[in-house]
C-alpha cells in the first residue's frame, strides 16, 4: 500500500480537507483513517462499536508520532 500511496499523495492534496470514513474501527476503514490522518486530513471516524472507534483513535494517534 506504501507505493501507491505515496502515488497517490502527490496527486490528491488532503491537507485541511475533512473525510468522513464508515468501518473506521478496523481493517481497510482503519487503515486509510490512518494514511488520511498522516496527509492532514481532519476525521469523521464511524463504526458499529464505539468502544472500537475510541481504541482505533488511539491507535491512529499513537501510530502518526511514530512516523
């Protein structure tokens, strides 16, 4: 994923832009909240657990100050 978004990056500027991504908790939803975050997006994040969303916030935050 790391090529093709870096690929990506250069064409689509997220800086100041807002997403709002559904499946947020895990998986392929988490993974671009992460990279959306990383490219300073701000972050709508949904999902069915909101014990899940929180920990995945945490994880998205932990994960970008070790970038």
């Amino acid at each position: 994923m790391g090529q093709q978004v870096t690929m990506y990056s250069k064409l689509l500027n997220l800086t100041g832009k807002t997403a709002l991504i559904t499946g947020a908790s895990q998986g392929l939803g988490k993974a671009i909240a992460e990279e959306y975050y990383h490219q300073g997006c701000r972050l709508v994040l949904v999902g069915r657990s909101e014990e899940k969303l929180k920990m995945a916030k945490q994880s998205i935050l932990q994960n970008i100050t070790h970038r």
